[in-house]
C-alpha cells in the first residue's frame, strides 16, 4: 500500500509568491496529496503552477522568457484548456504561422520551432536552474507540483 505524500504547502509556494523565508510563527496548511480528489488535485496544480510561473516571471529577468498562461480551445474541440509557455514560444509559433499564411504552400512546419527557439529555451532552462540553487521554496514548490501532477496521473488524468 502506498503512503500518502504530506506536502507543506501553503508554507512553501505562498512564501514562494511573497518572495519570504518562512519562520515559526507561519500558519501550515497540510495537504495529504494520496486524498486528493481529481478536481481538488486540478485546483491545486493550477494554485501552484501560477506561484511559480509569478515567481519565476519575477525573477527572470528578461520578459520574452516569463511563462504565460491562457485558456486556449485547441484543435478538434471547443473546450478551452489551460496552456501555458513562455513568450518567445508563442511569438516564435506565431511568426511561423503568419509565414505559413503568406505563403499558403506546403505545410506549416511548427517542429521547426524547437531548433528556432534553442538559445531561448536554454537561457529559459538556466533560469530556473539558478532559481532552484538560490531558493529553496522555489525548489519545494517544483517538488510539489511533481507530486500533484503523479496524484493526477494515478487518478487517471
């Protein structure tokens, strides 16, 4: 039988947002990750996803590398899903698409978009390598939302 996962949520990612070290006098919340239910789990990715794409976006930098989100009704269907991805991505993938439409030949290539945006990613990848070595609640929160996502994935998405 597996052991539900205790995680010290609010302590790590609301002190993430706030950019504070946590000390005694802090209120925990504790989370049982193995209790969670599918909707609960879903409230919570999103609840950490956005700490970390602020504090990140906060702390990058450089503003074509902050992680944006938005609701986006993808291909084949008309319910908006949560997509998030960092500013060059989307430009990259728009100007591809614009060059696609002008061009009206062929098929628009959006692989090539991963060899296009390599310096960004890379720079993007350093960033939080520094942020993960600088701060600990940064990290707690990455580790967190590992956790939610592998509860999500037990629970069959």
């Amino acid at each position: 039988m597996e052991k539900p996962v205790l995680i010290l949520l609010l302590v790590a990612v609301s002190q993430l947002s706030l950019g504070q070290v946590a000390d005694k006098a802090d209120i925990e919340e504790v989370i049982v990750i193995g209790e969670l239910s599918r909707p609960a789990v879903r409230s919570q990715i999103i609840r950490v996803e956005t700490d970390i794409y602020n504090f990140y976006n906060a702390n990058n930098g450089n503003k074509k590398l902050n992680i944006v989100c938005r609701q986006v009704a993808l291909t084949g269907t008309r319910i908006p899903q949560r997509v998030c991805e960092p500013v060059f991505l989307t430009e990259a993938r728009s100007r591809q698409m614009r060059r696609f439409a002008q061009e009206f030949f062929g098929v628009a290539e959006l692989q090539a978009l991963e060899v296009s945006v390599k310096i960004e990613t890379d720079e993007m990848n350093a960033v939080y390598a520094a942020l993960i070595d600088k701060n600990q609640s940064f990290a707690e929160a990455l580790l967190v939302l590992e956790d939610l996502k592998a509860r999500l994935e037990e629970l069959g998405g």
